[in-house]
C-alpha cells in the first residue's frame, strides 16, 4: 500500500500544479505529449522487448492509450471551464467507474451504481448552482470519461498481470504502456495542438519536467503495481486520498476564495453517491451467496 500512498500525495500536488502554472497558459496537448515523452525516456531503455508475450504487449498499448492517454487530454481540457477544486471532487467519483466495469466484466447490471451516477450529477450541480452552464457539464463529462479510462486501465492491468505472470520485475514491460498512451497523445497533438501556446517561462517548464518524471514516470508505474498488491476495496479509498489533500493544498495556499459552503455540501453529495454504490456492491455480494 506504500506506492500506492506515495502516488496518491503525488497526485494531490499535481492537481494544484496544473490549475495554477499549466491551465490556460499552456496548449493542453502539448502538456500531456510533453509528459508522456519524458515518461518513455526514463522506461524505454528499462524495457525488455524479447521474453514479452505479443499478447502482453498489445494489450498493455490498449491500457496505457486508456489509462493515461485519453484519461489526461480529458483531464486537462477540463481545467478549461472547472476550477482546481471541483476538478479534484469529481475525480472522487473513480471507485464507482471501477465497480461499473468490473460488473460489465461479470455480465451483471448494477441499478445501485446507475442511482449513485445520477446522484453525484446532483452533487456536481450544488457547488455550481449559481452559474450551471454547458461548459461546466461538458467539463463534467469530460472528467467522467477521465475516471472510466483511468479506472479501466487499473481493472485491466491488475487482470492482464494475473493472467499473464512473469519472472521479469515489472519495470522491464511497463515500458509498452507509454507507447500506447504516446498512440493516442500524439494524434491527438498534431490535430489539435496549438504550437503558438508553448511553455514560455522556466516555471512552466519545470513543472512539465516534474509532472513527466514523478506523476507520470513513477508515479504511474507504481500505482499500477501497488493496484496488483492490494484488494479492491482498499484500491478504491487510495483512489479518493489525493482529493482531500489536493483540496487542502489549494484552498490553504492558492484558492482561499472558494465557496467552500458549496462545495462542502455538493462534496457531501458526491460522497454518498459513493456509499450507495458501495451498498449496490455489498447487496449483490449477499444475494449471490
């Protein structure tokens, strides 16, 4: 559970770095390809290209493109129209995408799951009562797409590692999971990109160095593997750590101007959306016994 902590801490910060020195100021899918290239420079000359199953191969590019590459251009085009701290209480929300999936997995419909989603809707509409617009719901759906492909990546890599077990250390196939988010980054970037909105300041530069190197280099290749240590449950609440810090961070250092009424109260809501998909879960679990 160390990794897992550590990341979490790691993401906490990193939320408040890009809401303060990335966000508006620095082409978002310049941002995100800047992250993955420097994460491939750490992992590429670590990774082990023979002894790998094609099929491990393959499937860990499908993981990464998820995880990370579509999972961080939502993200950062969501910074567009939220502020820090509601980008940080709607990425609460990934432990019910996780329990989404692993019942699509089993074949099973969950009605619990459907009712939490609608009432974390509500929870998202309270902290913005005052000023609801299309953007603020496109920037809703843009971090709902974010928590399913990050979750994704994490029910699909604790999967694909128990099926396909090795000798090699984990470092030396994680390598592939970089390519794979590189796959849908660059694209995305050659598209979409602005290249009039490049870094221009050493701050900015240095925090794409800190976020390629310890979020996305580190960070990521050790939550995945702490995911495979530990159980789902505790997966979910080490999902959930970096909000409360995150949200601590922001409003004690750059935001103290939050409503935080609103936002104590829509957070409140969201939250409960999470107990009642929990209840859905443990409800299922005793019936099927």
């Amino acid at each position: 559970m160390g990794y897992l902590l550590i990341v979490a801490l790691i993401q906490a910060y990193s939320f408040n770095l890009i809401g303060e020195y990335l966000a508006g100021h620095v082409d978002s899918y310049f941002a995100v390809l800047a992250r993955v290239v420097l994460a491939l420079i750490v992992f590429l000359p670590l990774t082990r290209w023979r002894q790998v199953e094609p099929r491990f191969m393959r499937a860990m590019l499908v993981i990464g493109a998820l995880q990370f590459g579509i999972t961080y251009v939502c993200l950062y085009l969501s910074f567009r129209v939220l502020t820090v701290p509601e980008v940080l209480l709607f990425t609460i929300l990934t432990p019910l995408h996780v329990t989404l999936i692993e019942d699509a997995l089993n074949r099973r419909f969950n009605p619990w799951a459907l009712l939490a989603a609608l009432v974390a809707v509500a929870g998202a509409a309270v902290i913005r009562f005052d000023s609801i617009n299309p953007d603020f719901f496109i920037g809703f759906l843009l971090l709902q797409l974010a928590n399913f492909t990050y979750a994704a990546g994490q029910v699909l890599y604790k999967h694909l590692v128990a099926r396909h077990p090795s000798d090699l250390p984990h470092y030396r196939r994680f390598g592939y999971f970089y390519l794979g988010a590189l796959i849908v980054v660059l694209p995305a970037f050659l598209a979409f990109g602005n290249a009039r909105h490049l870094p221009t300041t050493n701050v900015q530069w240095g925090v794409l160095l800190f976020l390629g190197l310890c979020p996305t280099a580190l960070g990521l290749y050790w939550w995945n593997k702490g995911a495979c240590l530990v159980s789902g449950g505790t997966l979910a609440v080490m999902n959930n750590l970096h909000v409360p810090v995150g949200l601590l961070l922001n409003l004690l250092i750059w935001n103290q101007d939050e409503p935080l009424g609103r936002l104590f109260f829509g957070g409140t809501i969201i939250l409960a959306s999470l107990w009642l998909s929990r209840l859905g879960t443990q409800r299922s679990a005793l019936n099927a016994t």
